[in-house]
C-alpha cells in the first residue's frame, strides 16, 4: 500500500503506523536503526530537526522505500484524514 505523506508530521505518522502494524516497539525499530528510542519518537512526532539519514534508517529498518513522483491533487488535508 502507498503512503501519501507532504509533511514532516506526515511522514512520521506514517513510519509510526508501519511499526506498529509490525508490531515493534519504538525501542525495537531503534535497535534496528542504531538509534536511540528518543530518536525514533522525535522521527515519529514530525519533529522538522530530525535528519533525512534518520528518515533513511528507519525505512532501511522497516524494509521500506522512497518513491518520488509528481504531486497528486489530493489536498493535505484530506491527506491529514488518512492518518
């Protein structure tokens, strides 16, 4: 399934339905990272600090990937719904 996501808080909430549908904790998904559970929890709060590499790891560690394509015209806050 794709994941629409135009916002750092989007993204985050979107890595965060993925480790939870896996069933792994924020702890887990660091381990995996190589990153601390603070870490994760900023990444999945949509804080606009974290690092693109921090994004990286946590899709590498959720065997996931970027796709980039051209925007859809599906507004944010229709995207803001799904999540």
């Amino acid at each position: 399934m794709d994941i629409i996501a135009r916002t750092p808080k989007q993204v985050g909430a979107a890595v965060r339905r993925t480790r939870r549908t896996r069933k792994i904790t924020q702890h887990e998904l660091g381990q995996k990272m190589h990153a601390r559970q603070a870490t994760v929890s900023k990444l999945e709060a949509g804080e606009p600090a974290t690092q693109l590499r921090t994004f990286m790891d946590a899709l590498a560690a959720l065997e996931l990937e970027l796709v980039i394509r051209p925007r859809t015209t599906v507004s944010t806050e229709e995207i803001e719904g799904l999540f």
